[in-house]
C-alpha cells in the first residue's frame, strides 16, 4: 500500500468515529444537524383598527420568516401569530398594519425577546409618540 493511501485511510477511519460517536454513544447532535426549535406565539393588535396584514419574525441570526396567522372574525386589527424560530435566539415582531400582506400600510417593530409568548399593540397611528413600535400588553385590548 502507497503511503498517501495509508494516511487517507486512517484519516477517513479518524473522521468516520469521530462523527459517528456522539451518535452511537447517545451524547449528542452532529454539528450540522438542525438546531432545536421552539414555537413562539402571541397576538398582535393595531391601535388605529386597521387589520393586520402581515407578520414577519426577524431573528438576531439575520434569517426571518413570516408568521402563520389566525385573524380574528369579530375584530379584525386583532391577529394570533404561531412561528417556529431556534430555541433561544432573539428576535422581533414586525408588523403590518392595514394594505395587504405583499404591500403593508405601514410597519411596526417590537424590541428583541426571546419570549416564548408575545402579546404586542402596535401603535399604527402617525404623529403619536410611540408611532410604528409595537409594545407588550397583557391583552389586545387597547386602553
């Protein structure tokens, strides 16, 4: 046998038990497999009663992907929101308040959380304080 055969067999011996202990050990994931996720839900509420019409998640990771939305028959400026992102990686809500889900009348954002849950009112309505930032509420109320 050639010596560079020899070496890149026992490299490729090296490399096969070195991934394959952690499965056959039980102690771990490859480090390319997927990582865990975690469902994260809520419900958004625009403060002018314009219906949402879209919800993108923005992770800190830089990858996003819009929210499986359930709107609300009676009360359409309110919208549950169910998304799988990787457990505890940062992210914020942002919202589209009023127009289409391709063509937002306007946009708000909530802050970074890792919160499993959110409830946020976006404040959707120009010249007041807090316009086009969603903040936390306990219900989609708007008080």
């Amino acid at each position: 046998m050639h010596r560079h055969t020899a070496t890149w067999l026992i490299g490729s011996t090296v490399l096969v038990v070195a991934v394959a202990s952690p499965l056959l050990l039980g102690k771990g994931r490859l480090p390319w497999s997927p990582a865990p996720q975690q469902t994260i839900t809520g419900l958004v509420y625009c403060d002018s009663g314009r219906a949402v019409a879209n919800i993108w998640i923005a992770e800190e990771t830089g990858v996003g992907l819009y929210a499986t939305r359930t709107p609300n028959q009676d009360m359409p400026s309110a919208t549950a929101y169910r998304a799988a992102i990787p457990k505890g990686v940062a992210y914020q809500l942002h919202v589209g308040c009023g127009g289409t889900a391709q063509h937002w009348g306007m946009s708000a954002s909530s802050k970074n959380t890792t919160a499993a849950s959110l409830n946020v009112h976006c404040d959707d309505i120009a010249g007041e304080t807090a316009y086009q930032t969603c903040k936390l509420v306990t219900s989609p109320a708007h008080g």
